[in-house]
C-alpha cells in the first residue's frame, strides 16, 4: 500500500475510535432512569436494582401524600398508586391500604 493510503486509513480508524468513545462518555453520564407520579420524581441508575426500588417506595410515599391530603379522591392519583405498587411488588391493593401501611412498602438498604 501506498504511504498515503495507510495514512487515510489510521485517520478514519482514530475517528472511528474517538467516535466510538465520545458515545461512550455521553452514555455514562445517560443511564439514568426516573419515576414520576404527578408531581412526585425520583430518579436512579438503571444498572443499580437497590435504587430503582428505593426511587419507586419513595415516589409512592410521596404520591400517598398527596393522596391523603385529597382525601383519596383523585382517581387518576389512585390507579398510578396502585399501578406503581403492583410493578414494584406484584401485588395489588387500594392506595388507602397502600398508603396507610396495610400494604408492606420497604425500600431495600
């Protein structure tokens, strides 16, 4: 091969690489996931199990808040409570038995 050549190829292969490593970084600083419940957001790393739980009890205890100060009343409030407990824990509930502790809620240390 030509030295020209050779020279344009580690060209494209350094900017591939630096390519390659600028997704990288962007990506590091991107795995963030988060919960969101009306008003109520928590946010955590998607490779930690421990703090995406935590970032769900603490988005349904701050969304039971809001739901006892409503008097359970908001509908919409309740089936995300509701939705949220049974993806965390697989089980179902009404959010005033969620909310009041009749339902276990624990975040994992």
């Amino acid at each position: 091969m030509k030295m020209a050549t050779k020279t344009v190829l580690l060209i494209i292969s350094l900017c591939f690489v630096t390519f390659i490593l600028i997704l990288y970084g962007i990506g590091a600083f991107l795995v963030k996931s988060c919960y969101k419940i009306d008003e109520c957001e928590y946010c955590y790393d998607v490779i930690n199990d421990t703090a995406k739980h935590n970032a769900a009890v603490d988005v349904l205890l701050c969304a039971c808040q809001k739901a006892r100060a409503n008097d359970y009343e908001n509908n919409s409030l309740n089936n995300e409570i509701i939705d949220m407990y049974k993806s965390i824990t697989g089980n179902t509930g009404s959010t005033k038995d969620i909310c009041e502790g009749r339902k276990p809620l624990m975040k994992y240390k």
